[in-house]
C-alpha cells in the first residue's frame, strides 16, 4: 500500500452495469471551442457516450452535473473512441467512434443558450463505414506522410489490417502467421504500424509495405497470392519479447526523442525505432494500463503505470519516483490539461469509475495520543518473571507431551518386511556372476490409510548396482481403513558390491481437505535394509590378505557361529572361530577371532570390500549381546587409520575424473573437426562445376572412426567411474566407522562426520566428490576443529567449487582431520568454538601443543606421523647441525627440536642458509646479553626503556634499527630462559623457528 494518495481533483461515476476498456477513454478538444482545454470521452460496451468538462465543485455547487457535456445512447457497443482530423474538407477535431461492425465519425457543436443553464451540446454523424469483418481496435495517423488529415487503421478479430482515408476505404492486408488480435500502434516517425502477435513478439510492417502488397479477400487468398505471384507481406524487424504485450504506445512530444513502449504482462520495455531495446524495468506486479508522457528532465521519459492493486507509480525511465494510491484499478489513463489546473491525470476503471487527480500530499493532522505514564512495579515483574520459568521448565521436563501428535496420527502408514529366505527362482536379470548364481529376495511394503486418499503412487529406490523387478506403482485410490500389499524383489545387477544394502520407499498421495477438495500431496516414507547374503555367500576362509582390520570388544570372544548363522555352509572351523564371506563379484572377506583376546580381525583382498563385512560384524555384535542382556558392550578400533590404502581408492576415483574430461575435450575436437569437413564436403557437393575431393571423404570416415572410438571409450570410462564412486563411497564408509569405533563418537557426530565425507550420492560433472569433500573437511577444520577460539571462522567460504589439480591437498586435510580428532577435538555445528581437549593418544602418548596456526599438516609425533603420511626427512646438514645442538638438552625440549627440523627440512635450500645466518647474528648479538638476569623484574624495565630508545632513534638512524631488532628477539629468548634455567640454547633457536615457521603458512596458504 502506497504512503500516498491520489488527491482527488473531480470524479464521476458513470452508469450502472456498464463495462470499460482501455479503448473507451480519450481526451482532447473536441467541440473546437479552441481555447486548448481537453474534453473528456468516454464510450462504454453498453452503447453509452459521454462528453464531460470536469471543473471542481464550487461551494454554490454541490452536483457535478453541469460537468457533463453530452450523452448519447448508441445502438452498438463503443469499442475505442479517438479524437482527430478525420474529414477530408475541414481542419476541425472530429470524433471517431469505432463498433464491432462499424466506424462511425461524428461531429460536436455546442449552441450558446439564450438563458442561464449554458451551452447545448449536439452529436452528428459526419459519416461511417460498414465493416466486412469484426473489429478489435483502431489506430489513427498521418499514414505515408501526408499531415494535414489523418487516416485509420481497424485490425479485425481475423487479422485483417483495413485502412481508411477519411470517407473512403483504401486497401486491406493479411497479417503473416496471425493467430489473435494484439495491441496495433502507428509510428509516424517511420511511418510503420507496431503490433505484438500471437507468438509473442512486437512486428514492425512499414505502410509503403503494406500499400504494395498483394490484396486478398481472405486468408488463403493472401497466402495463395504469396505463394504464387505479387509481394508478399513481410515484418520490418521483429522483438521477441516472451510475454503478452498488454498496451502499445508511441509518445510524440519530442521529435528528437525516438522510443516505443510496451507494457508486458512483467516487463516495461523501451524499443528504438530500429527494434534494438533501450532498457526495460521489470515489474513486480501486474499492471493494467500504462501512458508515456513527457519529463522535465532532457533525455528521458516519464512513464504512467497502472496496476491492480489500486496503484498509479510515476517512472523517470527504470526509476521508480512516485507511488500514489487509487480509489479503484485503473484500466486506462490520459493526461488532459484543464482551466483550473494542468497535467491532470484521467482514470477509467472497467466499471466505470472516472477520476482526475493530481500527485501530491494531504497534510497530516494526526497526533499520537500521550500515554500514561505508570511507575513500574518490579515486585510484580519479579513474580510474573518466576512464573514464566516456572512454565518455561515444566515445558521442558515434559516436551515430549507438547510437541504435535502428527506422526503418530499419520494419514497414511507404510512398513517394509524383507524375507528372511532367498528366493526359490530368482528374479535377477543376470542369472550368474563368474559361475555364482545371483540370488534375490521378497520384500513386501504394506500401505495402510487412515482417511480416503486420491492417487497414491509408490516409488521404490535402492542403491547401484543393487536393482528391484519394478520400482514404481500406481495404486488404487484408498478407502478409510483400506490396506494395500505390494511386493517385488531385490537383486544385484552389477560385477561388483554395492556400498549400502538399504532401501527407501516414498508414497506420495493427495489428502483432501475442505478447502482443498482436489487433495494436499503428501510424501510418506520407510527404510528397508537388505540381507548381506543377497550379494554374497558362504566360502572356505583363507589366512593371509593384503588388508586387515581388527575390532576390539569388552566381552570374551563369542562364536561366530552363533553371530552368522546363515553363512554356516561351506564353514570348516567347527568351534567358529573363522568364517569367510565370498561376494559374487569376486572378492573374498574373511573374519577370524581370537582365541585368547577379545579381537576379531577382519581381512581381504581389498580394502573397499571390507566395508560391508565390518557393519555387519558390528550389528550382529550389538544384538546378539543386547539379547543376552548386556548393556555395557562396546565396540572400538585401536588403530592405525588405514589412510594410505584409503588414499588408493581416493586416487583411482580421481585419475577415473581426470580422464572423462580428457575424453570430453578429445570428443569435442574431433566433433568441430568433423563439422568442419561435413561444410567443405557440402561447399564442393553445391559447387556446379565439379572438383576434385581431395580426400575429403577418407578424412571425414576416419573424423567419424575417431568419433565413436572416442565416445566408446568416454562411455566405458564413465561406467568404470561409477563403479569405482561406489566403491569409494564402500571405503568412505568404513573409514567413518573405524574413526567412530577409535574415538567412540556419539551419533550425532558419526552424522556431522558421514555427511563430511560423503556429501554426494553420485558424481556429476559439475560436481564431484574431491572438492566437495575439501570444502566440507577445511570448514570443519575452521570451525569446531579449530585450534583456538581465536582462529575459529567467523563466515563461510564462498569461493566456487571447481575440480582440483590433484589430491595432495585433500589428503593432507583428511589427514589432519584425523589428528585433530585423535587429540580430542569434538564434532560439533555450535557456534562455539570447540578447543581440543587433552586426552591420551591410543598409542599412549599425550599431544603436543600446536603452535601453526593455519589449516596446514601440524608437526606429529613421532608415532602418529607413522600412522598417518610419511613426512619428508631431513638433509645432512640440518640433522649433523641439530645433533651437536642437542647433546645438552633434556627429553622435554627433544619434541620441540624435532618439530623444526622436520618444518625446515620442507624449505627450500635458500631459506634454510638465511636461517643460519639470522641465527648465527642472533647468536652473536646474544652474547653481549646476560644469560641468566637475576631479577625479572629490573630485566623487564630495561626492556621496555630500550624499546622507547630504539623507537626514537630508528627515526633518525635506519640502520641501526635493524641492529636493535636483533637484541629485541635476543631478549625474548633470553625471557623464555627465565622460565626454563639451563635450556637457554634451546629455547632461544626453537622459538626463532617456530616464528619464522608462522610466517611460511600464511605464502604457502596464498599460494593455494
């Protein structure tokens, strides 16, 4: 709603019943009274036509009736009024009034009375013009640059452009590809008429065009006639605009201004002449009528807009400058100029509201009444304050009662059951894989409603390579009460595992309500988990394998008979204590138990198929234990992370990415080039005096070879690229449950960490795993795993994910998302930050502190940096030099000394000699220090008189500043002395180090 209203200058309500368009309003001096001043008429669907002469009332005037200059009932309904120079023998202003099947052209006089109630105003018909065919609308103009009279156009319901000049009718023609009548406007600039089609675009047809093209009685007359002999019609330009024009215009007030406006459905546009857009302004509403008119301002024009919220803006081009409120919706507007006042603005609405207003403001005599000004009883405030915390814990203590009642009282109830036994004959569509029938299983889903539903549809959805006989229905609208069985069957269909044996079920329906009687959609869903004997089967275990993983427990070791079973049949360890599962594509898995301790390993030929195997082991684990009562059964994982063999899958999974797009860009080239061949073939083929090919066919059948040898090779790349995302997605898996049984992660973390590392379901082109991971991994490691507050993240980043060069940095943050982990860094998506908490290592080492602060590899211990990524070792030089600094030294400072041998040894062979320079210059300006002050605190005062010293004087002597700045980092060392007498030496070079270390991140990281 506008903040401002229309003032009301003079309105009028015409009739009852009557209808209005944007045809049936238009100003201007049409008695020729030639004092300038505008009439106002108004014509009506109902026959009516009126001619007023607004003036406000005056006090001695309460009725606006003498405003009212004229009306006349017509036999037919008045579709468009114009005022004009419509006779061919006088100058006058007559009025063309135009009906569904005629135009008629009249003359206003007005006779002087003889007594006091005025002027008598008379209608006569000058002449008409019966039409052939219905009219729509009409435009009028000096058509082919006559200007002393003007001419009509009428566009019929059909298509037909009929053109009048004045008393006789000249020519008419058959818009091309016309389907419905649009908004037609003449443009006298280029003597051409605009229209906007059935096709959504604005045609341009120049008069001289239209004068000399071929004339036809009907339709297929024109086309027959264009076919065949004559010219036939064609647009000037065209502007596609994508939305029904509601309004043409083409204002006139400048002639150095050339610009036509269309008001769109959404859009305002602004053409040239030409049809080349301006500018257009998109509109947030939808307008009803709109008028250009001049500005003030040179260059630009001023645009009335409509809408049908009741609402007149004003735009100076795009810029919206005023907003004025209506009393009603506008349909058409006209600017009239008056004797009292000027730029009145004139406002039809389709039931035939007639107002002038002007834009302006109504001083506001509202004041805000003064409120009672109570003194605050804050015993009061106290009691109700206590009382609120009162409800506020009730409502806490019993949440469970006061949240909604909705899923319990579900329209619609589904359950999946999966058979226990396989199937007798099964369903699969590969029948056996490397000899191993394929097996499949029943699973039944069970719909139950509780009100009358309209068409349910049940969609069924598992993960590759897993496959279901039909996974979509359509069921029977359901009855209240009524319940529907469906079943199907679950098989693999791929060579090779697949990484998740679950299954989800979505019924979507339509809830009738009252309001709604053609129903509310509405989803309802379950989840069905699949037997692991579906893709796999009993085998003889084998002992040794390249990958091995082993679970510990806080129970005895049990029998594995006991835990599987259904994987019994080829079993030959009687007591249970090994057991080996054959998965159809190949791979064997074989988990044994330990006699003595409470572990069991788990170990295969590949690192990804263990996955499967291990959830299992771990489910069967919980139930069987919790059957049998125990509460305080866990599950864990000693370590190490297995990330090198993870990091196998990574790099296969990316070398996989790296060659669909070298396939895309080969695709691509040999597709241009055999483009390119096919346009010399077809230039030599249309040439009419032969020539030789030049071996253009034998280049363009083997352009075609490489082709399909190329998008073969891209297909079969793209189907070793799914399976090689399923199966890392298989080892993503595991290495989320082997962090989760390591540091005993809750389930809301084990979700934070899932969704971490596996946010896709499938790979894209546009987006793939690797940097999705990175993004999610580095804003873990910014936020919750943060080493401090201090250096927790504040924002997302908003860089664009693209495909990276290669993994190395990817690694590196996984790695160090475990070692974040491993020191007791806490998932969490609080906006807290999460500061590691001190724990003991599983190799029974405490963490070391982290001085780093970035997101690159922190210096690990020595046992952790065998756990994860091999660190690059030393050169001769550093390690000769650190082994004579660190005869002296204690245990306690070793770890510090490793940690910048192991950073120094990452820099380049420049860096580590101007290490030795600075600190053999540290060195010998240390000397000239005391190496143990006997009192701190005198130290201190002579530190900070030295620094105001050294401030002055850097002023006038550059050169010894840089002198004072190395006793400056001298005293700090000789400061950190103070806390650990006897390790001066050390505590002096690792702190230079490590400061210089903090340095090198931040160009590594702007390097990245």
């Amino acid at each position: 709603m506008s903040l401002f209203k229309a003032r009301d200058w003079w309105a009028a309500v015409l009739g009852e019943g009557e209808e209005f368009d944007q045809g049936c309003l238009c100003v201007g001096d049409v008695d020729n009274s030639g004092s300038g001043h505008d009439k106002i008429v108004v014509g009506s669907y109902m026959g009516m036509l009126r001619v007023f002469s607004p003036h406000p009332a005056k006090p001695g005037e309460p009725s606006p009736a003498h405003s009212q200059l004229l009306e006349v009932q017509l036999r037919d309904p008045v579709i468009q009024v114009e005022v004009g120079k419509f006779v061919s023998c006088s100058d006058l202003l007559h009025l063309a009034v135009l009906h569904p099947r005629k135009l008629s052209v009249y003359s206003i006089s007005g006779t002087a009375g003889n007594v006091e109630h005025g002027v008598q105003y008379q209608l006569k018909r000058v002449y008409e013009h019966n039409l052939q065919r219905t009219a729509c609308n009409m435009t009028y103009g000096t058509f082919g640059g006559v200007t002393d009279h003007h001419s009509m156009c009428i566009q019929s319901m059909d298509g037909m452009l009929m053109f009048f000049e004045q008393e006789s009718y000249s020519f008419g023609r058959f818009l091309p590809g016309f389907l419905l009548p649009g908004p037609l406007c003449y443009c006298s600039r280029t003597d051409t008429f605009l229209t906007v089609s059935s096709a959504r675009q604005v045609e341009s047809y120049r008069y001289e065009t239209l004068a000399v093209a071929t004339d036809a009685e009907t339709r297929q007359d024109a086309e027959q006639h264009g076919k065949t002999a004559g010219k036939r019609l064609t647009a000037d330009w065209t502007l596609v605009l994508g939305e029904q024009a509601l309004d043409l215009s083409v204002p006139s007030f400048s002639l150095s201004s050339s610009s036509i406006f269309v008001c769109g459905e959404r859009n305002l546009y602004c053409l040239k002449d030409n049809g080349h857009i301006r500018f257009m302004k998109k509109l947030e509403y939808n307008p009803s009528c709109f008028l250009p008119y001049s500005s003030v301002s040179e260059g630009t024009t001023n645009t009335l807009v409509g809408n049908h919220n009741n609402m007149l803006l004003v735009y100076q081009d795009v810029t919206l400058k005023w907003a004025a409120q209506l009393s009603c919706s506008p349909v058409a507007v006209r600017l009239a100029n008056f004797p009292d006042l000027k730029g009145v603005v004139v406002t039809l609405s389709n039931e035939g509201h007639l107002q002038c207003s002007y834009m302006g403001t109504d001083p506001s005599f509202f004041s805000t009444p003064k409120v009672d000004a109570r003194e605050q009883d804050y015993s009061q405030i106290d009691t109700e304050m206590k009382s609120l915390q009162r409800v506020i814990r009730q409502a806490t203590r019993t949440q469970a009662d006061i949240l909604p009642v909705a899923e319990t009282d579900e329209d619609l109830t589904v359950t999946a059951t999966v058979s226990t036994n396989m199937d007798s004959t099964s369903q699969a569509l590969i029948p056996d894989i490397d000899g191993l029938p394929v097996p499949s299983v029943t699973v039944k889903i069970k719909v139950t409603s509780r009100c009358a539903l309209q068409g349910p549809k049940l969609t069924v959805c598992v993960q590759p390579p897993l496959a279901v006989t039909q996974d979509q229905l359509v069921l029977e609208p359901l009855g209240v009460g009524s319940t529907t069985v469906v079943a199907f069957s679950a098989f693999l269909n791929g060579h090779y595992p697949p990484a998740d044996l679950t299954g989800d079920v979505a019924v979507s329906y339509s809830s009738p309500t009252e309001l709604n009687p053609a129903g509310i959609p509405r989803v309802a869903q379950c989840k069905f988990s699949l037997p692991l004997r579906l893709v796999c089967c009993p085998s003889a275990p084998s002992k040794n394998a390249k990958y091995k993983i082993t679970v510990d427990t806080n129970k005895p070791p049990v029998n594995l008979s006991d835990v599987f079973p259904d994987f019994l049949e080829k079993s030959e360890d009687k007591e249970g204590n090994a057991l080996a599962f054959h998965f159809l594509s190949g791979p064997r898995v074989t988990v044994m138990a330990s006699k003595t301790s409470q572990r069991y390993r788990i170990q295969s030929e590949s690192f990804e198929d263990i996955w499967l195997v291990a959830k299992e082991l771990v489910q069967r684990f919980d139930r069987h234990f919790a059957k049998q009562g125990v509460k305080d059964f866990r599950n864990s994982f000693a370590g190490p992370i297995p990330l090198a063999e993870y990091f196998e899958t990574v790099d296969h999974h990316f070398e996989l990415r790296v060659s669909a797009e070298k396939y895309q860009d080969l695709l691509s080239e040999r597709a241009v080039q055999f483009r390119a061949i096919q346009r010399r073939l077809l230039t030599r083929f249309k040439d009419k005096t032969p020539a030789p090919l030049q071996n253009l066919d034998t280049l363009m059948e083997g352009t075609y070879r490489q082709v399909i040898a190329l998008a073969d090779a891209a297909e079969e790349n793209r189907a070793c690229l799914n399976q090689a995302f399923v199966r890392l997605r298989s080892a993503t898996h595991l290495l989320i449950l082997l962090v989760s049984l390591w540091q005993g992660l809750n389930t809301e973390q084990n979700a934070i960490l899932e969704a971490t590392l596996l946010p896709l379901l499938q790979d894209t082109p546009q987006l793939g795993w690797e940097e999705s991971v990175d993004a999610a991994v580095s804003h873990l490691l910014r936020t919750c795993l943060s080493r401090s507050p201090k250096d927790q993240a504040l924002s997302l980043s908003t860089s664009q994910l693209n495909m990276p060069k290669d993994t190395v940095r990817l690694k590196k943050h996984i790695t160090l998302l475990c070692d974040r982990l491993g020191k007791g860094g806490r998932l969490s998506l609080a906006s807290e930050a999460n500061v590691p908490t001190p724990v003991m290592m599983p190799g029974g080492c405490e963490p070391i502190a982290e001085a780093v602060m970035d997101l690159e590899e922190p210096p690990l211990q020595e046992e952790s940096a065998t756990k994860f990524i091999k660190k690059k070792q030393p050169s001769k030089k550093i390690k000769s030099k650190t082994d004579k600094e660190s005869k002296d030294k204690k245990v306690s400072a070793e770890g510090a000394v490793k940690e910048t041998v192991e950073e120094t040894a990452e820099e380049p062979v420049k860096e580590v000699k101007k290490e030795k320079k600075e600190s053999s210059k540290e060195k010998k300006e240390s000397t000239k220090e005391p190496k143990e002050p006997k009192d701190p605190g005198k130290e201190s005062k002579k530190d900070s008189l030295k620094e105001s010293k050294e401030k002055k004087e850097s002023s006038k002597e550059k050169k010894e500043s840089s002198k004072e700045s190395g006793k400056e980092s001298s005293k700090d060392t000789s400061k950190e002395s103070l806390k650990e007498p006897g390790k001066e030496k050390v505590s002096r070079k690792s702190s230079v180090k490590v400061k210089e270390k903090k340095k090198e991140p931040d160009a590594a990281a702007g390097e990245g």
